[in-house]
C-alpha cells in the first residue's frame, strides 16, 4: 500500500491554479505543479485522475474569480459594470482570462462563457431596461454588450491598450454601455409600439 500523501486534493489544485495563474495554462505540467508544493511529482500524480480534470477546476475556478469582478458595483449601473468588470479582469488576471475567454483554448471558452451569459442574465432579472423581455431578448441584450466588452478585454490583455488606469476603463465602458442602453431603449419602445416583443 503506497503511503499516504501529505497534500491534500485542495492544495494541489491550489498549487496547479497559482501555476496557471502566474505562466498560464501552457505552463501547466505535473513536474510545475511538485516543484510549487515542493515535492516529487508522485503525490501530484496519485492525487489528479487526468488533465482534463485539472484544467476544468482551474478554469472553475478562474470564472468564480470573474464573477466576482463583473457582479461589483462601480459606476451605479449593473449592465455597465458587468462589462467593467470584465474589462478589469482581462487586465489584472491576464493568465486567468486567456485560460478561459481566449480562441486557444475553444473548449473552455465556450462552456464557461455560456456559464458566465447565464449568471449574467440572471443577475439582470430586475434591471428595469429588460423587465417584461422574454429570456432569449435578455440574453440577446447581455451578448450584443459582451461583444463590446470582449474586443476591449482582448485589446487590454494583449498590451495593445496596456495596463489602463480603472477610471480609464471606466470611461470607455460607460460611453459606449449608456450609447448602447439608450440605443436599445429606443429599439425596445419602438417595437413594444408595433408589438414585436414577447411577454
């Protein structure tokens, strides 16, 4: 009977996520995640089933991380601090956001986008501009204002727009969010006059 490991499951996803957050999920292996903990690479292998396995806590993880930057309050609108937070995260977590809002790794982007679309449509579900909306509007609402979100995200995470200052973000998320809110608004009376709108 092999002896028992002095790590615990939780320490060695600990370790693998610092891993993946400091060198991201390239830099992810085995032999990185015993040299964190200071250990062989026995306990690592005993503990973790597969790589896929790993990478899904990692990235679990990273979009608790997320949500909890796009559900904190900072300009008094809670769509415009959605993509805010967003924004903030591909800045500060720069690793974290590729492993899980990036084209190179696909699979993990689209199951935990979806995952974060809906947390976000439900967080929505007393905002006054989409009350009344059937499900898939709302949801139409938050993507169409993702897509903004996302391409300045990529934009900040990349250094194309390096390491702006919160109040720079601001500015830009809250001229465009309000263009965009107003635009909807519009859109929304103007079909609600014809009765294009469910609900």
């Amino acid at each position: 009977m092999p002896p028992k490991s002095k790590f615990t499951k939780i320490q060695i996803l600990n370790a693998a996520f610092e891993v993946v957050r400091t060198g991201g999920m390239e830099s992810l292996s085995t032999r990185g995640v015993a040299k964190r903990l200071g250990c062989s690479t026995m306990p690592v292998h005993t503990c973790l089933k597969s790589r896929k396995d790993l990478e899904d806590a990692i990235a679990a993880r990273a979009l608790e991380i997320l949500l909890k930057y796009e559900s904190t309050p900072r300009t008094g609108d809670v769509f415009i601090d959605m993509g805010l937070g967003y924004v903030l995260f591909a800045r500060d977590e720069k690793h974290l956001f590729r492993c899980i809002c990036c084209e190179e790794n696909a699979g993990l982007l689209k199951q935990f986008m979806e995952k974060n679309l809906s947390a976000l449509v439900e967080k929505l579900a007393a905002y006054p501009l989409v009350q009344g909306l059937p499900e898939e509007e709302v949801r139409k609402f938050v993507h169409q204002g993702w897509v903004y979100a996302h391409g300045l995200a990529h934009l900040v995470n990349a250094g194309v727009y390096p390491d702006p200052r919160d109040e720079d973000v601001q500015g830009l998320m809250e001229y465009t969010g309000r263009r965009y809110i107003t635009g909807f608004d519009a859109l929304r009376s103007g079909r609600e006059e014809h009765g294009a709108f469910g609900g």
